[in-house]
C-alpha cells in the first residue's frame, strides 16, 4: 500500500469549495451522532447511557482525525484511524439501529481517505454491515432494508470518483495552462533573440556594404593621391576631392542604414540610374566601369533594390580590392519573373573553393560574399561565383519577383 494520500484528504485547503464541503460532512457526522444520543435518552431504553457512550466515543475518535497530519497525509495511518471509528461505529450499530445513518457519511471519508482499490471494498463492507445492523434489529430483512444503504453507497462512490475525475482533470488543464504559459514566454524570448539577431546582422552587412567599402575607396584614392604628389598636384587634387566626396556619401549613408532608411541613391531616382552613379563614382587607377540594363525597367519593392544595391556596391568594391582589373561590366537584367545582376571583371580570379570562412584570414575581412549570398538568401534568390585564377571573375545574383509584388510596387 502506498503510504501517501493519493486524493485530497476531508481537510484539504485547496480551495474553499473543498473547505465547505469538509465542514458539513463533519457537522453531519455531528448531528447523526447527537440524534441518536438524544432519541436513544428520550426513549428511555434501557441501553441509552450505552448509547450515549458509544455515540461519544465515536465522536472522539471521529473529530481526532482530522487533528492529525498522518492521518491527512498518509494512507496507512488514515487507514488505522478508519478501523478504530469503524470498530465504534459497529458498538454503536449493536446498541440502536440509528447508527446505521453513520454510514453514508462515512462512505465519503473511506473513499476520500483510501486509494480505489480499498476504498471500494471497505464501502461494500460498511454497506453490508449496515445492512446486517439494521436487519438484526429489525429482526427481519425486507428490500427496503437492503435499497436504502446501496442506493447511498452507490451515490458516495459516484459522488466522490466523479469530483475527483473533475480534479484531475483540472489540475491536468493547470498543467496544461502553465506549459502554454511557459511556452509563450519562450517563444517571446526566442522572437526577441532573434529579432536582436536580425537587427545585429542587418547593421553588420550595412556596415560592410557602406562603411566599410568607403573607408576601403577612400583609402585608396587618398594612396594613389600620395604617389601623384608632388609631380602632379592636379591629378592628387582630384584624388583628394573624390575621397571628400565618398567620406560625405558614407556619412549619409551611416545616418540612414541607423534609421532603417533607404540608401540616398534610390530615393533620388530608379535602380538602375543608382546603380549607374555608382559605377561612376567608384574610382580605381587603370580600372574601367560600364553599367548596362537589359530588358523592360520596372520598379521593384524596396527590399530587392536595396539588396541589388548593396550587392553590387560590395561586388565593385571587392573588384576595386582584390581583383587588379582593367575593366568590369555590370549588368541588370528585367526577366518578367526575375530580376538579375551580373557583375564579371578581368582580374586575377582565385578559386571559389578556397575562401576562407567570414573573419578567420587574420586581417577581420572575408565577410563580402558571405553578406552578399545572406541578401540573396533573404529574398528567396540564389547568388553564384564562377572564377579561376588569371581568367577574371563572374558574379551572378538572380532575385524572384512575383508580379503581386511588383503591382505593390507600382502603387
């Protein structure tokens, strides 16, 4: 027999339905007991000091149980103490067929006290010692006097397991509500998390794409401005001008990416008139840029301007870096369905397969592509490198465009 209560005890303080109903079955047992001292006094009976008696000694033994912890919480002591209230019940019984009254309310507290398995059967034993009781002082059995007690214990037993099946229930439905709760608030966690990662990246690839690839121009036009000094003040001139000029674009461009805005040159005009400035602008000694559109231009949603902007701003600035070309064709494709961008140079090339990964090559860099293929990813699109050392390099990205999103464009 397990040693714990399995159920809610009489004295259960779960909640006030429980505490309420714990009382009345204590003031019945109270008042059953009192009604048969008082009838047993005022019949006269020559057992009615026995009867007071044995009504007291139930009630002492009764109102003790609920006193003691180890009867509320564990089986075995809950069950001693139900065999000493019985044994008193049943002096009772013997001395006045009142007592069997005793019985309903002790039907409650055998199944609220003892595990199924024993509880079932100690209502069946009361019942049938209730019965045997009565009929011996009755002196006859009648279906009346076997009726009345089953009909009580079946009403206890349906009483009491179907209150406990509605516990249950309950407490599984309480479960149940604290593990959406808990789920809800992991998943808000994880929805901020991710959110900060998605900001962190968006700032990064911004950062890489603008900040980064202008300092990097910058640098370069204010070098060859120094190898042109002082032989030829005009050309380092020119250098120096072009280097104020990315310093301020840059800046412009630092104040929007925070805000979240759309880079300057597409809010002046078109993409492809964008990406037109920006072939002009990037400057390197011997390199020559040519920007080309193809197909029907048609405005596309903002993201995938931007995307396509930025992409081809890191892939010239990594031709201006890396490549040592003499010439770069970028082209902008409109297919109906998808847009395109390719970006293809006559530099040094190098093996797509031996990219180190994103900030391992010691100088921090390595995070172009990786950004770049991050945008394309983002839109649904794919973004692919064909290159080979001394045979140049050749950028593809190709965005899906559904003409939903371009009729939201329009508008």
């Amino acid at each position: 027999m397990d040693d714990r209560s399995p159920t809610p005890t009489l004295t259960s303080t779960l909640t006030p339905v429980l505490r309420i109903l714990s009382a009345c079955l204590h003031l019945l047992v109270a008042v059953l007991l009192a009604l048969a001292a008082v009838r047993a006094v005022a019949e006269g009976t020559g057992d009615a000091a026995a009867v007071v008696a044995a009504a007291v000694a139930v009630a002492v033994i009764y109102g003790a149980g609920p006193l003691l912890r180890p009867v509320r919480t564990r089986v075995r002591a809950a069950a001693l103490w139900l065999a000493a209230v019985m044994l008193a019940w049943l002096v009772l019984l013997a001395l006045t067929p009142d007592g069997i009254w005793l019985a309903f309310p002790l039907f409650f507290v055998q199944l609220h006290l003892l595990p199924p398995r024993w509880s079932v059967p100690a209502v069946i034993a009361t019942t049938g010692l209730a019965i045997t009781g009565f009929g011996w002082h009755a002196h006859t059995f009648s279906i009346g006097t076997v009726i009345g007690p089953v009909l009580g214990a079946a009403v206890a037993v349906a009483v009491v397991f179907g209150y406990q099946a509605l516990y249950r229930e309950s407490e599984q439905r309480q479960r149940l509500i604290e593990e959406l709760t808990a789920a809800r608030s992991e998943l808000a966690a994880a929805e901020h998390a991710r959110g900060v990662l998605a900001e962190r990246e968006r700032l990064s690839r911004e950062i890489h794409d603008t900040l980064a690839q202008g300092l990097s121009s910058i640098q370069l036009l204010l070098r060859a401005a120094e190898r042109a000094l002082p032989e030829r003040p005009s050309a380092a001139l020119d250098h120096v001008q072009h280097a104020r000029q990315a310093a301020a674009d840059n800046l412009d461009e630092a104040r929007r990416f925070v805000q979240a805005l759309s880079p300057p040159a597409l809010e002046e005009g078109s993409l492809p008139a964008a990406l037109e400035r920006l072939c002009a602008t990037t400057r390197s000694p011997g390199l020559s840029i040519r920007c080309h559109t193809s197909g029907t231009p048609t405005e596309l949603p903002t993201p995938h301007e931007v995307a396509l902007l930025r992409i081809a701003q890191s892939a010239l600035a990594n031709t201006v870096q890396h490549a040592q070309a003499t010439r770069v064709e970028l082209t902008l494709s409109y297919m109906g369905t998808e847009v395109a961008l390719d970006v293809v140079d006559d530099g040094r090339g190098f093996h797509p397969g031996d990219l180190p990964a994103p900030g391992t090559n010691g100088s921090g860099s390595g995070f172009g592509i990786a950004a770049m293929r991050a945008r394309a990813r983002a839109l649904h699109g794919t973004l692919s490198i064909e290159s080979a050392p001394d045979q140049g390099t050749a950028l593809a990205v190709t965005l899906p465009v559904s003409a939903h999103a371009s009729e939201e464009a329009d508008t």
